[in-house]
C-alpha cells in the first residue's frame, strides 16, 4: 500500500467514525417520532371511541439542549388536535430559576386536549436529591397556570375517562395508598406514574388497565436486541414501548421528548398518540 492510499484509506475510516457520533449528536435528539398505537380501555363509553390521547414526557428544560426544539414539538403535536393530553412528568432538569423561565415559556405553547390535559411530576421536578417540595409545588403551580390539571396523588374524572396521577416513586411524596385505596374498577381508568418501577410495588389494590410511565428515556442509546447501556430503573425490563404485566395491568413506556444529555442512537424523541378503543 502507497503512502497516499493509506492516508487516504485513514482519512475514509475518520469519516465513517465521524459520522455516527455527529447523528446521534446533532440529528437523531431533534428527530421526533409520533409514535401511533392503539389503547383499548374497559369501560370506555361509546362516544370515546376512536377519540385521540396524546402523552408527552420528559421535557427535562434546561442548559442541555435548546427548548425551542419543545415549543416545535409542540406546534407539531397541536395540528394533530389530540382531545386529551397527558404529561407524565420531568418538566425541567434541575429546576432552578433559569429553568424554570425557560419552563414557564415552553409552556405558554403548551398542547393541551380539547376534552382536558393532565400531568404528574417526576423525580427531577423535586431538585437536588429529588426532595425540594417547595420547587415542586412551584411547577406545578405554573403547570396548572397554563391549563394542565396536576394529579398528585390524586384522580379526576373527565368526560367519562379517569385518571389517575401517582406522586414520583423517588420523591417524599410518593403515597399512592392516598388515591388508590379509592379505586374503583367500573370506571374507565388510566394510571399516570413517572417512574415505571413503581409497577412492582404492592400498591395497586387489584387495579386492572394501562399504566402510562417515562422517566427511562428508552436508555437514549442502545443497539436493540443487544444492549440498551443505562436505565435508571431497578426493573431492566422496563425500557420502552407496550409491557404486558400478566396480571390484567398493561405498561406503556414513552421515550421521552426531551433529553438529560443531548445524544440519542436508535432511541428517537417521542410522542405517543394513543387511539381509545373499547
């Protein structure tokens, strides 16, 4: 081999490794995917068949990427006129006042459901150490400023569809007992819980139906089938997507729209438009 195809032979395979890490930088974290699926609900009332549930999680404003890649995804989601939305927590990154400025004017683009919005927390919303209440109070403050209808710990009841908003596993609020000891099985439910780990605690009281969850990101990378390298989750099952829970409790995982650090590989930003069926 001459000098120069060997230079030219490095210079090709700088390239080659080049350009994955540019992608995964610079491409796929901005490349929003609205994922479509189907969410057959028992007990949904005839004439919420066929209406749209958006869930959006994970926003995670902050210093890491720039939030108005949020407010146009949000412009895109609002052509799609979902009738209920939901957000399953991790508004910001660290929650101090700059984030929380940058919260307050993502939000003021905020996608809201014709029929009604709700959300719930996560462990990020609570700060340093997931403790600070007093910032989490002030989210949700904001959020309900901007016409999301905050569930924690609580439930609501919404043109025959119900809802009901776990606090995050990880933060001093997490009391599901609070909400679930009131359960009731002949309604149409939908459980809102940040951090899918809280599945395989014993507070569900018999509860039969979908869970909506974030909080792992899909790992932001991974190469399926082989290794999906950090999840903040006890439980390594609980990556992404539709987990059957084999006990009448169906999971779905969002990958997030946001991100804690801007790099993603086979793990695009999510929007998740569910289809209710009976």
């Amino acid at each position: 081999m001459t000098r120069k195809l060997f230079l030219k032979r490095v210079a090709q395979a700088g390239i080659l490794a080049l350009f994955p890490s540019l992608y995964a930088w610079q491409i796929e974290p901005f490349w929003v995917e609205f994922v479509e699926k189907k969410l057959p609900i028992k007990n949904l009332p005839q004439d919420l068949i066929g209406k749209k549930l958006m869930q959006i999680s994970d926003l995670h404003v902050g210093n890491r990427f720039d939030p108005k890649f949020l407010v146009d995804s949000f412009q895109k989601a609002k052509l799609l006129n979902p009738d209920f939305v939901v957000y399953t927590g991790d508004f910001v990154n660290k929650g101090n006042e700059t984030e929380l400025a940058q919260l307050e004017m993502v939000m003021k683009q905020a996608v809201l459901g014709k029929l009604g919005t709700f959300g719930i927390l996560g462990n990020h919303d609570y700060g340093k150490n997931w403790k600070n209440t007093e910032q989490a109070s002030r989210i949700s403050e904001m959020l309900e400023n901007h016409g999301i209808s905050m569930l924690n710990n609580q439930q609501k009841s919404c043109d025959g569809l119900h809802f009901i908003g776990f606090e995050d596993l990880w933060s001093p609020n997490f009391h599901p007992e609070k909400v679930m000891s009131a359960y009731d099985a002949s309604k149409a439910n939908i459980v809102l819980c940040h951090n899918p780990d809280a599945c395989d605690k014993d507070i569900w009281n018999g509860y039969q139906g979908w869970i909506l969850s974030g909080h792992t990101h899909g790992g932001q990378c991974r190469i399926p089938g082989f290794v999906t390298p950090i999840l903040p989750v006890k439980n390594k099952n609980y990556i992404s997507g539709e987990i059957d829970l084999l006990d009448g409790r169906m999971l779905y995982i969002n990958r997030a729209l946001g991100h804690s650090f801007q790099v993603r590989f086979m793990v695009r930003p999510e929007i998740t438009v569910f289809t209710l069926t009976s």
